[in-house]
C-alpha cells in the first residue's frame, strides 16, 4: 500500500517520508483492517513525529492518529464484519496516513450514518475529548457560563457545540475577524478577539466581573495564566492541551485564595482506567448528531500526498475546525 513513514524522530516536514510499497497491516485478534476514507490531522501527529507524544512507537511508523473507513479484514473475534464503516483510532504505529490502517477493538465505532468521511474522520478525538472534559471532568451545567479557547480551531469548535448542547452560555476566544466568525456560527453566544482586545478585561466585562465557570483550554502558556484571573467562584479550569507550545504554572496560593479547580483531560487515558465510559460517551455523541446539535466543522481537505502542507498549516494554528486527508 502507498502512505507515509517516519524513519527518524524530527519535524514532520524532515522526517515523513512517501513509500509506495508498505506492506498492509495483518489484523490480530480483536482488531480490524480498514480501507482509509479519510484521516484527520491532530497537533499529537506532530507531536508524534518529533518523539515528544507520551505514546512513543517503534520506528518506523505510519502516523495518524484517527480515520473513517470500511472494514477490509477482520481478527478474531472483532465486533464488527467486512464491510462496516468505522471510525477510530489507530493501532500504535499502524497510522492513518495510509491507504489500509490497523483499528483495535475498543478504539472502533460505527459510522455515524449521514456524516460525510472527513467529518466521520474528525470526530472521534474531539468530540469525546469535548463530552469527557464537559461533562465528567468539569460538571457543567446548564445556564453555566462556558469559556472556550480557541474557539475556531477542531478541538474548540466541538467544545462550543457541545456547551451550547448542554445549555451553557459559551464565550469564545479566537485570532482576527474570520476566526471570530467561525467562532460565532459554530454557536458562540460572545466572542472575543484577543488580537485587539484585552482578553482578561472583555471576559470580566461580558460576565459582569464574575468570571466563566467552566473554561476549555487546549492552548496552555499566557492563556492558562489569563483563565487563572477570569475564572469564577468555584470556577474549573479545564486543560486540555498546549498548542501554544509553553506549559504554564498553576500557582497553588491562587488555587486556594480564588477557590477554582484545575482539572486536567486526558481522554485518552479512558481507554485504559476505564474503557467502560467510551462507548456510552459515543452513543451520546450520536444521539447530538441525530438532533442536529453537533455538526464537526472541516476547514481543510486535502490529499493524502500533502500530508506536510495539512501538518505545516496546524502547526501554524492557522486552520479553522479539522484538516483531513483524502486517500
């Protein structure tokens, strides 16, 4: 099969490499073999390919990290026959960014009848991340006040959804008129331009000085410290990434005096402290979907072959909603 190898821990533009002859993956017990229809990028694919992710596989390997597809092989005993459409993730390794991928059982869901391949593609990490930090982590409620970073961006897009699905009021934060505007027809109730305003003043201005209950941050680094100062009373801070690249500090005597949480996200961590919440968050998933009340936003979709451009323009958080691959 034709797809894209790392070979050497680097930059994605240094170390993918094209092949046309990678032998397709076998599926083993409990896994199936799928037929890419399209493969979304994440800021964990870079991640990968620099050695930086906390999942670290062998060299060399196909990245891609989620994908839709038709199943081509089955193990025994998967779930699921030749034929199926599926969503999922990737076995370590055995990426996306191929024409066949390996899935493992408790990483594969059905195809959400209706959604098109690159929003099947984009919907598995972002949407259940989303579900996981909004209802288990941060408890939101309705008629709470919802802020969300990045608000124009894949993860953020599925955040103001899914805050909007369950009766939040939802500020967003975003870079420049056309963000702002993603950010607002995704369902953005406010939204603040942090290129021309004072993030940290329009937030306390927009709640009446009292702060979002609940702030969604995949971006970390100043914008961690400016949800320190605009979080409510018994407010939770919600981290889900650092795409802006700098870890921040969470100064404990701020914690303490300002009585707000900080609440870490790490969905993938689900799968193996306890896989029994995934697929009920999935049946959720669908449920929204079939009402209408989600939609996954693709801003990008382009050939598997221009892989480095789909990686060059995340990297750059210059995107809006998802960046699939097509095979």
């Amino acid at each position: 099969m034709r797809g894209w190898q790392v070979h050497e821990n680097g930059d994605p533009d240094d170390v993918l490499t094209w092949h046309e002859d990678i032998p397709e993956p076998v599926p083993g017990p409990g896994q199936v073999a799928v037929r890419v229809h399209a493969a979304a990028c994440n800021f964990p694919d870079i991640l990968a390919c620099q050695g930086k992710y906390q999942e670290k596989p062998p060299l060399p390997f196909v990245p891609g990290m989620e994908v839709a597809g038709e199943v081509v092989a089955v193990g025994e005993g998967a779930r699921f026959a030749v034929g199926d459409r599926v969503v999922g993730l990737p076995v370590l390794g055995h990426g996306g960014y191929a024409e066949v991928t390996l899935l493992p059982d408790d990483a594969t869901f059905r195809w959400p009848e209706g959604m098109t391949p690159a929003q099947a593609a984009g919907l598995l990490i972002t949407y259940q991340t989303g579900w996981c930090a909004l209802t288990h982590r941060g408890q939101l409620k309705e008629g709470e006040t919802l802020l969300v970073h990045a608000a124009a961006g894949g993860v953020g897009t599925a955040a103001v959804q899914l805050g909007k699905a369950l009766g939040a009021h939802v500020i967003g934060t975003a870079g420049g008129a056309e963000k702002c505007a993603v950010a607002k027809s995704v369902g953005c109730d406010e939204v603040v331009d942090y290129r021309d305003a004072d993030l940290v003043a329009a937030v306390k201005d927009l709640t009446g000085g009292r702060g979002a209950d609940v702030i969604y941050d995949p971006v970390g680094g100043d914008v961690f410290d400016a949800s320190r100062r605009i979080a409510a009373f018994e407010g939770r801070i919600l981290v889900i990434g650092f795409a802006g690249g700098r870890i921040a500090d969470a100064p404990t005597n701020h914690v303490l005096i300002k009585n707000y949480s900080v609440v870490g996200v790490h969905w993938g961590y689900y799968r193996t402290m306890n896989p029994a919440l995934i697929q009920p968050w999935q049946d959720a998933l669908e449920d929204l979907w079939g009402k209408g009340l989600v939609e996954p936003l693709v801003g990008a979709e382009l050939p598997l072959t221009e892989v480095k451009e789909a990686l060059r323009r995340l990297g750059s958080r210059g995107t809006v909603g998802k960046v699939v691959l097509v095979p």
